[in-house]
C-alpha cells in the first residue's frame, strides 16, 4: 500500500472509535460540571445557574421520568458536554388520548459541528417519542436550519407563532 492510502485508513479508523466515544445519553445530575450550561449559552440566553438551582430544575425533571428527557452528548476525551437536545410528551385527548413529542432546545457546540452530533441527539430524541408511543413528534427551527432539520426526515408544517412575556 501507498502511504497515501494508508494515512486514509488511519484517520478513517480513527474517526470511527471517535465517534464510537460520542453516545448519546440522558441528561446527569454531574453534567453541569461538564459543560451543560455554557453549551445551552451558544444557543439562546441562559444567564449562569449555581448548583441548587441545576440541581433543584434536574430533580424537577426527573420526577416526570419519561415525560420529560434531556439528552447529551459527551465528549469522552475532553469531558465536556458538546451536544444537547430535549423532548417533552404532550398528552392529549385528540387522537385517542395520543401524545405527541415536543423537541426543544437542540444544539451543538461550535468546535464540534459537521460530526453528525446534531442527527445523533434528533435520533435519540426521536426514538424516545416512539418508544412512550408518540404518534408524531414536532419542533420550531429557524429557517437557517431548516435543511438539517429536512435531512432529518422533518417536513415543513404550518406557521409558527410565538407570544413572549418577557
């Protein structure tokens, strides 16, 4: 074999065990310490939360069990939190008493994008609707995200609205 060839296989290999390192995962009451916060802060305004209030909004959320899931994506090297995204099941009446998932929330960090992170925390959080028995899963996107979100088997629907009281 050329070196050529041989360098390719190297870092194919290598990148295959690096992504065998990133799982997706629920949310733990440790992953503050890893990042949690600061990786939300990339996506929206998220003022500093101190450790009573993490733990007292994770202990809030754990209580509703399958209601209500956060997942993360870890990087096992560095320690930190590097992807985020979450679902919460709406039940309903319509539809037979049906319940439809709410993905909110979802984003990866900037030195980590193009590894597929994003599709990973979508699956996990796709998954998890279907598995509570979700007869549809929804979610608002800028329209910068628009194609990702596509790529992940999500259609346009509607228009969305939003009233803010603060």
């Amino acid at each position: 074999m050329n070196m050529t060839v041989i360098q390719s296989v190297k870092k194919k290999k290598m990148q295959n065990s690096e992504e065998e390192k990133l799982i997706a995962r629920r949310l733990k009451i440790t992953d503050k310490k890893k990042g949690f916060i600061e990786l939300l802060q990339q996506l929206s305004i998220c003022d500093s939360v101190s450790e009573k209030e993490f733990e007292d909004r994770f202990q809030e959320l754990e209580s509703l069990g399958d209601d209500h899931v956060i997942c993360v994506i870890e990087d096992e090297i560095s320690g930190k939190i590097i992807a985020t995204g979450s679902v919460f099941i709406e039940k309903k009446f319509l539809r037979n008493c049906g319940k439809v998932g709410h993905i909110e929330d979802v984003v990866v960090d900037s030195s980590a994008r193009g590894k597929q992170l994003g599709k990973k925390v979508i699956n996990f959080l796709t998954d998890h609707a279907r598995s509570v028995g979700c007869y549809k899963v929804i979610l608002d996107c800028s329209v910068e995200n628009r194609a990702f979100y596509e790529k992940c088997g999500f259609k346009p629907k509607e228009i969305q609205m939003a009233m803010y009281f603060v």
